[in-house]
C-alpha cells in the first residue's frame, strides 16, 4: 500500500517534537472527514508542513476515525498535539475556518511511532510535488520511503552537468482567478502593504506579488478577501516556515516579532 505525505499543523508538531517522553500513539486529526483510502496499518504517514516545502517526520497508520474535540482530548489528552483542550479546540477552529465547538465532527488519524527528521527533508531533494490538496501519495521507489526503514540514502553524488535537454512533465496547479490577482494589483499599484513602498522606487514597474495569506493548499479562498500585494522579499516571509498571520490585528508574526499592514485598502480583521 502507498505512503501518504500530508500538510500538518506547525504547532501540533512543535508540541510533540518538544516532548521528553514521547506518546506510543498520537491524534493526527484533521479538520474535516478526509482520509486516504489507499493505506493500511503500518504504512508511513509523512508530515509535511503547512505553507512551506518540509517533509518534518512521519508515524505510522493506525487507524481512522469519526470523532470531535471533546473526545479527542479525552482519548489522547496531550498527545493530540496540544497542551489543553482549549489550544486543540483553537487549532482545529482555525484550521476549519469557519470555527469548531467541541462538539463538532472532525476526522482523526492515530499514528505510532512518531519520529522527527533533524535537519528536515526538503521536497525538492526528494523529488516530491507540493500539497495541492489536504494529502498525497508518495511515489513507489521515491528515496523518502528509505527514511522510514532506518536506513536513510546517502545523498545523490555531484554530477558534472550535462547537454540541456528537453522533458515533459505532468503536474497539477490551482486555476487561480486572474480577474483577483489583477484587481489586488490595481488597488496598490505597486506599492508592498507591509512596507508601504514601490519595489526599487518603482524604477521597474510593479513588481509586487499576489500572496494568498490563508494557503490555497491549506483551503484558503482564491478571493481578494484572502489576498494582498508583497514585494518579492515579503511574498518569501511569508511562505518561510513558523511564519503565522494574525487575522485579529492584521499582522505577520515572525519569530518572536509582529509586522503589520502599512498600507490597507481592502482586507478586514476576522
């Protein structure tokens, strides 16, 4: 059966990477009741990080299952990947977008043997596609599968390059709504919203970048509501792992700082 790589919560992964004494089973849950259907126990369920190109760890499938916050945190307690039930609820009502109560569906995958990746594994290294969706299978013979059998590959050897060549390759993208991306740019005229300045004064003409602050990947509309116009440099923050945005002041929080809106002509708090 195929390994699975999914987009995983930064903090659930935080929490349980930061315990001593980690648990023989942890609550993967997931907002909503997908899973895959092509997996069974014992296979690898990688973790890659939300809103950025990380494969962070693994576990390995247990089972799935219907269940709600409140039952989670009584069945896993802090292995569900928080330290109260309030920050679980917190973390599953921001995920949902729309809000959890306790009480509400959400799907559970139980994993064991949760294990880190010290550096992480970078999905181009490993040849892998980005998230287009809550999860992806992970190519039979694909290098990252020998990480989960112990015996991690040695790294590719240096090639001296080659003749270019031509090949085709296949992928999936989102069709975004260009009329949007237009319209955020139009609104700003190339000017960044956080630092409030034309990229190089302008000289080149506008060169900022559509940025969707609530991941597409991750089930953010493609709505100018969930849009903003960054320099090329602040499009690359945000995308930078650990990097949140705050929806309650409108403010990027990195690291231990907070980086809010020079300029807003369009986007409300939630």
């Amino acid at each position: 059966m195929p390994d699975v790589y999914a987009s995983t919560d930064p903090e659930w992964f935080s929490h349980l990477a930061s315990l001593v004494n980690r648990p023989a089973r942890v609550a993967f849950w997931r907002p909503t009741y997908t899973v895959p259907t092509e997996i069974s126990v014992g296979v690898p369920w990688f973790f890659k990080q939300r809103g950025a190109p990380f494969i962070v760890g693994y576990g390995r499938f247990v089972e799935h299952e219907s269940t709600t916050p409140a039952r989670l945190w009584t069945k896993f307690g802090s292995a569900s990947g928080a330290p109260t039930q309030e920050t679980l609820l917190a973390g599953i009502s921001a995920a949902r977008k729309g809000g959890a109560t306790l009480d509400t569906g959400i799907g559970n995958v139980t994993l064991s043997d949760f294990t880190v990746f010290t550096p992480p594994l970078t999905l181009g290294e490993l040849e892998l596609p980005n998230l287009t969706g809550p999860y992806r299978y992970v190519p039979k013979g694909n290098r990252l599968l020998s990480y989960a059998e112990g015996t991690p590959v040695a790294p590719l050897p240096y090639k001296e390059p080659g003749p270019a060549s031509r090949r085709e390759l296949h992928g999936e993208t989102f069709a975004r709504n260009v009329g949007h991306v237009a319209r955020i740019r139009q609104l700003y005229g190339g000017v960044c919203q956080i630092s409030g300045e034309p990229i190089l004064d302008g000289a080149a003409g506008d060169l900022t970048q559509v940025h969707h602050i609530d991941f597409l990947c991750d089930g953010g509309a493609d709505d100018p509501s969930n849009m903003m116009a960054l320099s090329p440099n602040w499009h690359a923050i945000a995308h930078a792992p650990g990097t949140t945005f705050d929806w309650t002041t409108l403010e990027f929080v990195v690291g231990m700082q907070r980086f809010g809106l020079a300029l807003n002509r369009h986007l409300k708090p939630r």
